[in-house]
C-alpha cells in the first residue's frame, strides 16, 4: 500500500461532501475513473453525499446504462467539499471549473504530470488508465472499509477497455489483472464490446470518407482534414467523430497521425497519434497535451495545421536520422 492511498483515505474520511469531476469533453476513462470511484465511495459511505459533475456528451450516453452520468448541484455544495479531479493533465482541462471552490483538491491521474495542481496528488504515467488506479485504491484500501460493486467494477471496465484500445494498446500485466478481477463481478461485458465496435451506417460511411481522405507524407505522417460542412452531412447525430481516431494507424507505413476536426466555431480539434515517436510536447505547444503517444490539441487556423503537420513530420524524419 502506498502512503498517497492512505493519504487520501483519511481525506475522503473527513468530509461529509464529496465532488468528483473529469476532463472536458470526456472519453470512457474520464467517465469510468470519475464514476467508478463515485460507485465505490457510494458503497462505503452511504451517510455522505458523493456528487460527480460535467458536461454529458450524447455518443457515450450509453456507459450510464439508463442512469445520467452526472449530477446536478448548487454552488454552495462546494463550500464544504472535498473536490477529487479524475484522468486531467492541466487545470484548463477540468470540466466544471467549480472545482475550484473545494476546500481541498485531488488529483488522480495518469497522464505526465506536467501541470501539478491540487493539495494531493497522485499521478502514475505509466498506468494504462486511470482507471486501473482507482481499482488499485479500492484493493489497497479494502480492508480499510472500501467496498466494490458490480456497478463499480462496470464503470471501471469500461475505463480500461477506453483507454487500452480494447487491449491493443498498453499490454502490461498490470492492466490484464485489473480487468480479470473486475469482470468476476458479473456485469455484461459483452455488451460493453458491442457498444463500443458497432457503428450507424451514417459513421460507417463516414469512415470510408475518412480512409478515402487521408494524406500520406514519405515520413510515413498520415492526417485527414475533416471540415464541418462534411461532418455535418454524414448526420452522425450523437455518435460524434472519435470513432475515426484509428482509422489511419490501418495503413501499414503511417507511423503517426493526426484528424483535424473543425468545430461550430471554425476551430479545430487535432486528435495526433503515434507509434514511436513522441507527440506529447508537439501538443503542448499547440494548447494541448497528453500522452506520449497520444495526445490531443488545437489549431485555430490553416497555418497553425501546417505548423502541427510540419511539426510532427520533422520528427518523424529526425527519428529515422538517428
């Protein structure tokens, strides 16, 4: 056991109100880490109020399985709150910037820990889900009185299955041991698969788009510019784009990737990728950050996709120099 775990059990012990928030815009580990957690500090204090807030986004309406995926609170829910941050990098990033106003913050995580914040910290880069860390604290605590559900262990599946790529991605022991132990609990994982690999016709479609549009440089960087008048005409209703994150690492001499993806506003979402080599700082310079490997950011213009494109293809042809 590590003193952070208990550390930050003697916190949650202290207060009678508990907020649990993600990233923006969240994918199945910032749902699964925030509400896995919920789940397992539901079971184990059922005298205290243990919130998680943010924005819902429609595509993953299914990971509530019917139930909402966030909770609706006043302000002065914070006044005397214990705020836990789950899966965010930087404080920017943090949906529901209420956080703020908790008397103590902490943050869990496991992406590099560039933008310390918050009283306690417990960061792990090199876990494949943050996830899989909020079921280490549940076994590291066990005996201390945390409880895991079935409901828990659904969320946090779900987390792990996100972030791992359904297991193609982060193939360390550590992250197999955390998913066999969590599907004794007897949730339908099966359903879980089918949530997440099956697609509309529209997103099917969609896809051929994408695999039709991809620009493939002789440093082996693959990108697509997806328009928002293209978008839009595919009617993908709540399903979103991230679906399509992928779709270049199929072609056999793309080595990293990007989908920049314009916004209502005009802005675009740049999802980058890699095999090798390392785009993480390349997406901190463009408002953005993450893993090694994968990572998110922004560009506001066509010159500033140049300058991520131009960017990641040096270092690709840096990588291959050395």
């Amino acid at each position: 056991m590590a003193k952070i775990h208990e550390d930050i059990l003697e916190q949650i012990k202290r207060y009678d109100t508990i907020i649990i928030h993600r990233h923006q815009r969240p994918d199945p580990d910032a749902y699964g880490s925030q509400l896995g957690l919920q789940a397992i500090l539901q079971a184990s204090f059922p005298e205290k109020k243990i919130y998680a807030v943010g924005k819902e986004i429609p595509g993953l309406a299914w990971i509530g399985d019917g139930q909402p995926l966030a909770d609706e609170i006043p302000d002065s829910a914070y006044k005397k709150a214990l705020v836990i941050v789950c899966d965010t990098a930087n404080d920017p990033r943090i949906d529901d910037q209420r956080w703020r106003n908790g008397l103590e913050i902490v943050k869990i995580d496991h992406h590099p820990n560039v933008e310390p914040y918050g009283d306690w910290q417990w960061v792990e880069d090199e876990a494949s889900a943050t996830s899989v860390l909020i079921y280490q604290f549940y076994q590291a605590l066990a005996d201390k009185g945390l409880k895991m559900t079935e409901k828990a262990a659904r969320y946090l599946y779900i987390g792990i299955i996100g972030d791992t790529g359904r297991f193609m991605y982060s193939l360390d022991k550590e992250t197999f041991d955390v998913s066999g132990e969590l599907i004794t609990y007897g949730f339908d994982y099966q359903k879980i698969y089918n949530a997440m690999t099956t697609l509309s016709e529209n997103a099917v479609k969609f896809s051929g788009y994408v695999m039709q549009h991809i620009n493939l440089l002789p440093s082996g960087f693959g990108y697509v510019i997806l328009k928002r008048d293209v978008i839009d005409s595919f009617d993908l209703g709540n399903a979103g784009t991230s679906f399509v994150v992928s779709i270049p690492s199929r072609i056999d001499k793309v080595k990293a990737w990007a989908i920049f993806e314009e916004q209502e506003n005009g802005d675009y979402r740049v999802r980058l990728r890699s095999r090798s080599v390392v785009i993480n700082t390349i997406a901190q310079d463009f408002d953005g950050g993450g893993h090694p490997l994968a990572s998110g950011a922004w560009a506001y213009n066509e010159a500033d996709i140049q300058k991520v494109i131009d960017r990641v293809d040096s270092a690709l042809k840096a990588n291959q120099a050395d």
